[in-house]
C-alpha cells in the first residue's frame, strides 16, 4: 500500500536545529530508511515536507486521490495551531499516526495540547528518529491486518 511521511515546519532544519532536542539525522536520513524499512514490508513510502501550512493542507488532499493508505505525520508546531489540518485530515478520512521527535510533554505547556492527537489511530514521541520508525512499524502491522 502507499504509505505517506508528511513532515511539517522546521523539520528540514533536522540535524542543525536544536540536536540536543531532535538529533543529528537528517531529514534525508529519515526519509530514506523509512523508505527502505516500507519496502522491506512490499510497501511504498512517499514524504513531502513543508513550512507552509496550506500546503500540507494541499497534500493531504492529494492523498486521497493518489490513494495513499496511511499517514505518519510529523506537524511540528501545527500540531499546536492547526484547526485548518485537523479538518484537512477528518476530510480526506485517511487514517494517520501522530509522531514527534521530542516528548512534548516534557517540554513547555503549550506543546502539550495537540489539535490533532483525538483523531490520529495513535501518537508517538519522545524517541528522536525513532518515533517516526516505530510509527511506521505500527503502520505496518496494522496493514497487515486491514489486509487479512
Ligand atoms: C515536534 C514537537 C513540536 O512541539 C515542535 O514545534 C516541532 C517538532 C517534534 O517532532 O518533537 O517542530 O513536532
């Protein structure tokens, strides 16, 4: 199935920014053993970063006609913004796993609400480039069973 990696703002700073907080690898790095770790599954994963809310918003109404069967989707901080991606994301009705690099709830208050985390089949974070490996490893299994 396709399977789609959004990330949104900042997130094409990773390995510069703040790496104490998000880690040294790239977003290329990510992108890529992501790839790989779909493929490995007979899977195909397709990413698309950008700063620019409307276009998330664009992609993830693209993900419907390109028939993608999930999303593992990194908001930054839209998560903590974004009424107009929680209605993007109830439109299209493509189920997505919610994921952040850092535990957003060890940081400041106001990371802790996410607009989206109540619609997403599950959140992940805390675990730098891991999360997103993780999430896509429970995307996977769940594929799998959608399957069966
Ligand atoms: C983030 C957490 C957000 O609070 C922050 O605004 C980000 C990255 C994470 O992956 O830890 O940009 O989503």
């Amino acid at each position: 199935a396709k399977i789609l990696a959004l990330h949104g703002p900042n997130l094409n700073l990773l390995g510069v920014r703040e790496p104490d907080i998000y880690g040294r690898e790239t977003l290329a790095d990510i992108n890529a053993a992501l790839a790989e770790q779909a493929q490995a599954a007979g899977h195909e994963l397709g990413w698309y970063q950008s700063n620019a809310e409307h276009e998330l918003i664009g992609r993830i109404h693209q993900a419907r006609d390109d028939q993608t069967a999930l999303i593992v989707f990194n908001p930054g901080a839209f998560t903590h913004t974004s009424i107009a991606l929680r209605d993007a994301l109830a439109a299209v009705a493509i189920p997505f796993i919610e994921v952040h690099l850092s535990n957003v709830h060890a940081r400041e208050p106001f990371r802790r609400h996410s607009y989206l985390a109540d619609i997403a089949v599950g959140v992940i974070g805390g675990f730098g480039s891991d999360s997103y490996r993780l999430a896509l490893d429970a995307a996977i299994r769940r594929l799998a069973r959608a399957d069966a």
